[in-house]
C-alpha cells in the first residue's frame, strides 16, 4: 500500500457538482468493461497455443513408456512432475499432479480432512467446531469453501510482510478447533504481498493447540512475476520440515495462469505422510488423472526454464495494464488523499482502499456507468468488509485501452462516492 | 449365466493326477499375463488418435463463441452435451459434463449427500446411518466408495433380469438408512446383464422409506456393444419422472471406453433440481471443467452418429477375445460340470463362477502360473464373495493370442482347484 496523501475533504466537498457532471458524462457513454476476475487475456492464452499440437497420433507415451492415453498413475507424468517439482523446490516424489483446477484439490483436502482426518490429528475434523485463520483482504473463493462446508472464519490483517503474525501466533497457540489457515504466499490475491521470510519462519514455527493444524499453501503465482526480478519467498516444505512440523503445509499450484485457465494441470505438494494419506483417498476417487494433458505440458515446455521464459512474456503483456492502472489512478486519485492502491510486482490483482464506507458505493456507480468489478466485500470472510473499503480490480482481460477507460470510471467514481460521503 | 451341466464330480476327481500334470507345464512356461483390470487396449486407444490432432492452434471456440481455454462453463461444452444427451435420452439441461472420470463425479456425489443431503432430504445423510444396496457380483470401486465413506453394504443378488427387486422392494420400504443404491444397468460389470423393462420400471416406482433415496445408476457401458444389435435399457430419467420420484436417479457416464480411458470425459445427468444442486457445490469445488477437452471429442466424434460408427469399431476389436474366452471355457469346462460363465452381448467382463469356495484357490493358482486376475472377492461389498465363486475376467486389454493362454491357463486352474476341493 501507499503511504495515503494528505486528505484534503474540503476541497473534495467543494467539488462535488464538477464530479457529478463527470460521473454523467461517463454514464452516457454506455461503456461495458469487466474487470471482475482473474482471467487471462486472448493474447496471454494465444502465447500457449501450442499446447494444441504439440501431442500427435503416434505421441503419447511418457518418457518411462507409459500409454498416456490409458487409466492409472495416480500421481501424474514423471516428466511434468519434475518441471512443478523445480517450480516449487521440493521434490517429485513429494508431489501430486491433478486435473485442472487447484481450488478443487484445495477443497478435495479440506473435504478429506473433515471426513477422515489427517496425519498427526485424532480423527475428522467435523467431530469438532473447525475454524480457518483468513488473512483478509484474501482470496474470495478460498472463504467460499468454508462458508460452504461450514468452517468458521477469522479474519486476520496483512501488512506489506504478510498476515499479522503477532495475532496470528496468539490465535492458533489458544484455540485448538483452529485446524487451517489460508495463505497466497507470493504476491498475494489481492495485496500482491509477497510474504517475507521472518513471516514465513514464524508460520513454521509457531505453537498450535491444534496437533494437526494446516497451512493451505496456494502459492498461484509462484512464478507470476511482472518484472525481471521476482519477489522471494521462503520454501514453506523445507521450512516447517526444520521447524519440526513437516505435516502443516500443504502447498498448491497450477498452471491456469501459466498455459491454459480452463485446461491447465494442477498440483498438490506436500510432505511423504501428507502425499501418501491423500493418494490413499485419491485412489478411492479416480482411476488417475488426465495424464495427457500433462504430457502436452511436459512436452510445450520441455523444462523450468521453458516454463520461465513462458512467464516473461506474460510479464509483457501484463505490466502495461497493471502499469495503466496505476498511472490512472496516480493522476485522478493521488491529490485527493482518499484512496490508497498497491502497486504490485506479481500476481492478477490491484487491491484499491477507498475511503471507509465507500467500496459498495464505488462498485454500484462503476457498474451503472458500464464498469463491472468484483462485489465490494468479495475479499473478506462472508463478503462482509468490516470497513467497506476494499475493490479488487482485475486487469488481465480487457485490451489495455479498456482498462485505462475502466479505471477513469472507477478514479471518478471514487471521487463521487468520497465528495457525497464526506458532504453527508 | 449358462445353465449348469449335469455335474460329474467322481470323473473329475479320477482325472486329479492330469490336472496336477498340466498346471505344473502351464507353470513351467513363465507366462506373464494381466486380466486385472478393464483397460481398452492399445489398439483401441488409436481408434481415436485424431483426437491428438483435431484442434489446432486457431480452433478453440465453441460454437456459442466460448473461448474454451478460459475459465468458467461449469456444466461444459454445449456441443458436447448435445452428444451425450442423446447417448443418454435426456435433454442438454439435465446434464452436466465433468472431467476425466465419471467414477469422479460418483464418488463427489455421494460425498456432497453426505456432507449437505440431497433435494428432498432433511439434511446431511451422515447426520445418520447410511446404507447401500449393493446389486452383487458388482464393480468393486463403487463398493471402494461406500467403505471409504463408513456407508453400510447390503449386497443383493443379481438374475438374469437385474437385482432381486423382491428383496430390493422389501428392504428400502423398511429400512430408512438405506439411502441409495448402485445399478450398473446395461451390461453390468462384471456378469453383462441388461436391467429389464420390468426391472427400471419397479426400481421408478417402488415405495422408499427415505425420502432422500437416489439409484446411483452407472450406465458405464450404454453404447458399448458387442453385437450390432444393442441391448435395449429403459431410460430411468423419464421412467422415475413419470413415476413421481423425478429426483430418485443420478446417471453416469463417459467416454473413457469410447475415447481414451485416461482423458475422456464424463457427464451426470438428473433432474433439473438435481442438477442445480450439484452445481451449486461444483461452484464452490472448481471454476469450471477442462473445456478444450470437452471441445475435442464433440470437434472429433461431430454427432451421437459418430460416437456409434466408433463403438462398432471397438466391438470389431473385442468381439473375438470375448468370444476366445467363451470358446476355451465351453471347450475345456463346459463337460465337467463345475463352472458357470457369462456370454456378454456387450461391456467390458466375463463372470465366471466356479464350485463354492474355489474362486481364491482359483486366483492363486493362476497367478503362481503367470496369469493375473481381479482378486476372488473384488466384486462383492467389503471384499467377500460369501460363497466364494466368482471370478471377474477382463479380455479387452491383452492381445487375442494371450487371452487364449490366459484362459487355458484359467479353465486348467478351475479344474484343479474343483477337483481337489471335490477330492478333500
């Protein structure tokens, strides 16, 4: 976050009327922008098409002669195994492939552990109250699955270092039905906070009541940097390995934002006890996973260098967005002291703070005048923003001119939406 | 099941020394056979290798204009659904296309009727005792699920027609617990038996004691002939509607014996408030299926037409190991009396059923001869075939010339064991 102008209310009130005229102007336009989700552009997807053809009819088996095309290896295709492997930095052997969707092994691991338990607790999670530690503003479809399978919330602050530890370490030292805790480590959805490595250090360490306490690790932008040099995060595996917990995370990953959003391949990584429990459910829910798909990748990419050299090209089309962004807002927010917005180096997301009060207000003007973004409240447990402040925008779809265009509508609807609170 | 032929015990036993002689050559031969598992073959994976090629780099649009490599779609590829609707005589809306593994989509369900109930219910089934009617010889993953999951088994015998509907009738009338029940209608795994019209039409109708009963109705094999002409299966959709039990059936499918068993496709069809209710957990569970999949076997196999010009083609392959299988059994077993196996006109096993109590010894004695089978009991809840007789055989996967062995190699394994059993 910047640090915040100094507020100037009275000049913001005096100009009321100017921002009214402007916020009319713009409705008539009749804009239709959506700023709402994380998704990849055309062009981002384009730069994978060769996902398309790369298999061919005498091409599918792997490196170890498998016939990719058949049921079973219920870990995935040692080849790709090992690309995720050196992404994460742990080792294959420590590795899960899947389908195409993380969130679905996130909330398959949450399900499991509601109905059997893991390593190292006393049984399913559901025979008690269980409660997930959330830093906010976070992740929205992460509070999904607790809302969905009822598990409480707590919502705990992040600074530029990470989640507040101080009262993180305090809650999970006092109440054992805290059994999980969810975290985007590296640039974070939607503050693009990386956490630092004494965050990092603490996690591993820190005292639960809960002996089978977790970590949801969804490290989603492992390698989703915007500029040359990438955020450092601090291997959690090895962490909590040394720490004496080598139990607590479990870390995923995919490639939704790396090659395809829809076809990607998605991976859980996590310790041998941690591995071995969850393919003994998994073989209970699948024959195996699409070895194909994971084939194509292995075989697109070749190596981690591939997928590297892959990122940097969805740098390029990222950053003059995420740099539209801020240049917009820099030029029709900064002066009036009352807003504050991330600039962030990784990640899919723009995390903008109005005024308290005002986040419901901006997102109903913005989509009046054409511009849909993301529900005020999205980021926080149960939707509910206890500050009405925070928008999350998404710049990654739309052509750069529409975001530039999106993010005057939403610079002015600030400004409308402060002048009327502060005049109230 | 063939009718059994007059049994000669006193011959068989007179001839024990032969049987011992011929096992001990058959050992010495160091086969090195599987029948474990109901894979397709090489040979009929490539049938459907154009599916490695058939998108391309610029062709990723469904036809409504989708970017099928993005996110969202939840239930999947118009195109598709149009295909498996037909496939499975219901309309596109009352399906919903998942991933790779319609076992998947099974085991997810029962979960979220578990964790959450089911329309019509009164909340989670795990608020009680669960209990499955398990129609048996079955498929053993289904039973997998049930003991994963802490649901209680109640096996129930299978004729000719399909599962014992006296008993079935009888037992969900009176007993509330049991809230579902496993069909694998159409050439049911393992004996190949087609559910009659009498059968689906009981199943429809009868009286549950639960309100929230479901058929968990497998039709794995709905186009998977043998013959050209195709067993006749009631629709159990318009079946259950008509009865006034609209929610009752939760249909499986998928193209994992049409396409590729690793990376098909699979698809659940049911009651439009069923239907809702299921997506409303998959929101929550993924943002969406892989659609470029989805997209390839709709762009591959262009209409149900195409998917049935296709099965002929694997029916060419089957039809002789089957009917290998059929010959050596009728040749080596069919005078002694002591075996009874099925003729599938359609599906993916032959069911064998030996003497009481030889179907172990049968298994051990193939497998210290080189030849793998299902373990003797796979195909009955928790593992226990309580007369310990059937045996699971699956011809698809080696080549026509090692089923012949493997199942001279079996019929030698079945004489010897009867003739000690019969000798003790």
């Amino acid at each position: 976050m910047t640090a915040p102008r100094p507020s100037s209310p009275s000049r913001l009130v005096e100009r009321i009327g100017e921002y009214e005229t402007r916020y009319a102007a713009l409705r008539q336009r009749g804009l239709k922008l959506d700023m709402t989700r994380g998704k990849p552009s055309p062009e981002q997807l384009d730069l994978a098409s060769g996902l398309l053809e790369v298999l061919g009819p005498q091409d599918y088996e792997a490196a170890d002669g498998t016939d990719t095309r058949n049921y079973g290896g219920l870990d995935g295709v040692a080849e790709l195994k090992a690309i995720f492997a050196e992404m994460l930095e742990t080792a294959p052997a420590q590795l899960i492939l899947g389908g195409n969707a993380s969130l679905t092994m996130m909330h398959d691991a949450v399900v499991r552990a509601l109905s059997h338990g893991v390593p190292g607790g006393s049984g399913p999670w559901s025979k008690g109250p269980v409660t997930f530690l959330c830093p906010s503003p976070g992740y929205d479809r992460h509070f999904m699955i607790c809302q969905h399978l009822n598990i409480a919330m707590i919502s705990v602050d992040l600074d530029g270092e990470g989640p507040d530890l101080d009262t993180v370490e305090k809650l999970v030292a006092e109440d054992a039905s805290i059994k999980g805790m969810w975290c985007v480590p590296k640039y974070s959805n939607p503050t693009g906070v990386t956490y630092s490595d004494r965050v990092v250090k603490r996690l591993a360490n820190m005292r639960t009541a809960a002996t089978d306490f977790r970590l949801f690790w969804d490290n989603a932008y492992v390698v989703h940097d915007l500029y040359t040099e990438s955020d450092r995060l601090l291997e959690v595996l090895g962490e909590c390995a040394r720490a004496g917990h080598p139990n607590r995370p479990l870390v995923f990953a995919s490639t939704s934002k790396i090659s395809f959003a829809g076809a990607g391949v998605a991976a859980m990584a996590a310790s041998p006890e941690n591995i071995a429990d969850a393919k003994r459910h998994l073989g209970v829910q699948t024959i195996g996973p699409d070895k194909l798909n994971q084939l194509r990748h292995a075989r697109f990419y070749r190596d981690f260098a591939g997928v590297r050299a892959h990122m940097q090209k969805h740098a390029g089309l990222l950053r003059p967005k995420f740099e539209a962004v801020a240049r917009v807002f820099e030029r029709e927010l900064a002066d009036a002291g009352i807003a504050q917005w991330t600039r962030p180096r990784g990640g899919y997301f723009v995390s903008l703070d109005t005024l308290d009060g005002c986040a419901t207000e901006v997102v109903r003007l913005a989509e009046a005048a054409g511009v849909k973004l993301t529900g005020a409240g999205a980021t926080f447990p149960y939707g509910k923003d206890p500050r009405d402040r925070n928008i999350r925008i998404a710049p990654s779809l739309p052509p750069l001119s529409q975001v530039e265009t999106a993010m005057e509508v939403v610079a002015a609807c600030v400004l409308l939406a402060s002048a009327r609170k502060l005049a109230s």
